[in-house]
C-alpha cells in the first residue's frame, strides 16, 4: 500500500474520530450509581494540586488509591483522602491492583518516558487506562499502549483536558458546520513565561520528554487538528532557548507551520519561555478564536459576528474525569482515545526531524 493511500486512511480515520468526539457532547448519559474508582500514579503537582482536588467534586469517579515512589507522601495523602492501606502502592509492586476490586482505573500522571511503561502494567493488570498528555515518547510506544490495552479488553483514553472544555467542544464542531465557510488559515499558539527549572527536572532532559515541543507542544498540534478536522501532511520546525545555560539539551521554544491537504496552514508555537495562549480560525466568511485557549480556567472565545464563547464550569479537570467515568460505566466511546495522542506524537517526532534537518518533512 503506498504512502499516500495510508496518508489518507489516517487522515479520514482520524478526521472522522475527531468529529465523532465533538458530537458526542450533546449525547445525554445515564447516571449510574456506581462510582469508578481511579489510583493516581505519580503524585507530583498535577496530581497533588489539580487531580486529587478535582476528584473531590465529580459525580462519577473517586480517588481511592495511590502509587508512589516517596514513602513519605504516604501518610499526607492517606489522612487528606481517606486511602486505604491496601490501596497504596510503589511502582514494584503496581502491578498487585489486578487483585484490588476497589480500583477501576489507573491514571498515569508521569514524566513522558514513564507512560508506556506504567500503562502496561495497568493494562496487564486489567484496569482502565487514563494517561496524560503526551501521550508516549514516540508513535511505537503509543502503539504499544493501545494495543495493550485492547488486549485487556480495557478502555484508554488520553488526558486532553480541553477536549471536555465547552467553548473548545464548540469550537471543534465547527470544523465539520463550517458556519463561516472553509477555514482558509489557523493559528495555534500555547506559551507561559516560566522560571527557570531546577537542573534535575525532568523537563530538562530530551530522554524523560522534556523541552517545550514535548511538554507543551501538544496543545497548539492537537488544537491545529481538531479545529481542522484532519491530521496534517507536512511539517516545518524550528526550537530555539534563548536561556541557553539551562536549556542544555532541549528547547526553550519551538515554531513550526502545519501543512493540511485541503492547503490549509496552520502557524503554532509552544514555548516555556513567552507566553501566548490563542486558537484563532480564519474562514472564507469570517473567523473564530478562543484566547486564552488553555488555562485551567477562563477559557473564552469570539467569532466575526459578535457570538460569544463564554460557557463555563467549575472545574476542568472534574469535568474531564467524569466524562471518561462514563465512558466506563455506559461502555461507550471514550472522548479522547489512544488514537488521538498517538497522532500528535507522530507530529512532534516529525518536528524535531524538521528542526534538526532544517527541512519540510512529510508527516
């Protein structure tokens, strides 16, 4: 089969993926009584300040269980969430969730080189698979988690937690509605002026997923898809780190344009050194843009003739959690699938060889 026919067959799966999960936001669910309960792994900040806090206010899931390598997040974690002995864990001995009834789900909240590892055991364990964002070091390792996972009968869905934000789901159905004709350009650009990293974070090492196009990239590449509806054809990069002294080996910032079939392009950029944080859609008829278009919250938007994208709800994460809990309980299609972060992490391998090449590289 040639390159150009496959090239094709993703688009449209994908493409069709894509729509499909927008749509499913007006789809009304049972409420089952029944609770899903989630072991987080991995208890640094996004799990201590944002996970665990969400899981205290959604409808559908809980947090039951721990798996950490600091024995002395332990005892905090156990009196703070009520977890019981026997749901907490070290990464040796992970893999002993197969035997516990009262954890559903494991959500892999770990550096980047960590996630295929600890979605197998998951998987093999017989759990549910919630894994952040990327997804996988490259597109092998996502595969291999998806196929884990369907041989485990088990559901995998990635943590894009955008993809459950109203505004954006919005944003996204106008991708096959059109309502301001054909999208003719998109910008895509998400950036925080951070501090400088200790020398030991992972953040700072190529080999752990470190640098801006890995740790933040995904949301300009996943937003550039979904407000397009397709999976671009061709990449041109470049990264940059203007605080060369301690961004030793990996990029500080990258740019890069998207090539569609239809001849779209979209110009992103990702940075953790500037901040720039909007989705803006250029249409035939008019236009559309979120800005900020990844916050954890206050996610707004706009469009040519004055309509406001304002819904809000009180907590994205809770929201995202809850929306894949059902996706378990009613044994239906999951928002986000595997799929889905595999693609993005086909582009960011694509921009790094463009980066490194200086060449448009076909994707």
């Amino acid at each position: 089969m040639t390159k150009s026919v496959i090239s094709r067959r993703r688009l449209f799966q994908t493409g069709a993926a894509l729509t499909a999960s927008a749509s499913l936001s007006s789809r009304v669910f049972s409420k089952p009584a029944k609770k899903v309960g989630v072991a987080l792994v991995g208890l640094g900040y996004y799990s201590r300040d944002l996970l665990a806090p969400a899981l205290q206010h959604t409808q559908h899931c809980e947090l039951r269980g721990i798996v950490t390598g600091s024995p002395e997040k332990i005892p905090v974690w156990q009196k703070k969430y009520n977890i019981a002995d026997n749901n907490v864990y070290s990464y040796e001995s992970m893999h002993k969730v197969a035997n516990n009834p009262d954890i559903d789900v494991i959500y892999i909240v770990l550096p980047t080189s960590l996630h295929m590892k600890y979605s197998l055991i998951a998987a093999d364990a017989g759990k549910h698979v919630w894994c952040e964002k990327p997804m996988a070091m490259t597109v092998e390792e996502c595969q291999a988690i998806i196929d884990s996972c369907n041989k485990n009968k088990v559901q995998l869905t990635i943590g894009y937690r955008m993809q459950h934000e109203p505004n954006t789901r919005t944003l996204m159905s106008y991708a096959s509605s059109k309502p301001y004709g054909k999208i003719q350009s998109v910008i895509a650009k998400a950036g925080y002026a951070g501090g400088a990293p200790s020398a030991d974070n992972w953040r700072l090492k190529r080999a752990m997923g470190g640098g801006a196009l890995y740790d933040m990239g995904v949301y300009p590449i996943n937003a550039a898809r979904y407000t397009v509806g397709a999976n671009p054809v061709a990449i041109t990069a470049r990264l940059e780190a203007k605080r060369k002294e301690v961004f030793k080996e990996v990029d500080e910032s990258a740019y890069f344009t998207l090539e569609f079939a239809d001849g779209v392009k979209a110009e992103c950029a990702t940075s953790v050194g500037e901040s720039f944080n909007v989705l803006r859609a250029n249409c035939e008829k008019g236009w559309y843009q979120l800005s900020p278009m990844q916050s954890y919250n206050g996610v707004r938007g706009k469009t040519s003739d004055g309509r406001l994208l304002d819904k809000t709800i009180a907590n994205q994460q809770a929201r995202q959690m809850d929306n894949d809990a059902l996706a378990i309980l009613n044994k239906s299609r999951v928002l986000v699938p595997g799929e889905n972060g595999l693609e993005d992490i086909r582009v960011v391998q694509a921009a790094l060889q463009s980066a490194n090449t200086g060449k448009r590289i076909e994707i």
